[in-house]
C-alpha cells in the first residue's frame, strides 16, 4: 500500500500549494567603491569591493 493517492486533488488547490514555490527576483545593490551593481553581502564584480 502507498503511492496510490486517496482523493483527487485539483489543480486549483495543487496551484495554491505550490505558489509559494515560485523564484523569487534577486535586488540588486549599488556598489559604495564603483557604483556598479552588485549582489547584497558579495564582492562587486567590477571592483572586487564590499
């Protein structure tokens, strides 16, 4: 017994579930040293710069 679900779930319900599961768009911060862009809490890709 098992992997045979009991009830039918529907796809409404299965989309409600599973929309917190959507990616996320990451911000972007502007570098103090360059004032390129840059990721939060990572080195400037332009400068090498926290």
């Amino acid at each position: 017994m098992g992997g045979v679900p009991i009830k039918h779930h529907t796809k409404g319900k299965v989309g409600r579930r599973r929309s917190h599961l959507a990616l996320k768009k990451a911000s972007l911060l502007v570098c103090k040293h360059c004032g390129g862009p840059t990721m939060a809490h990572r080195s400037c890709p332009a400068c090498g710069k926290r």
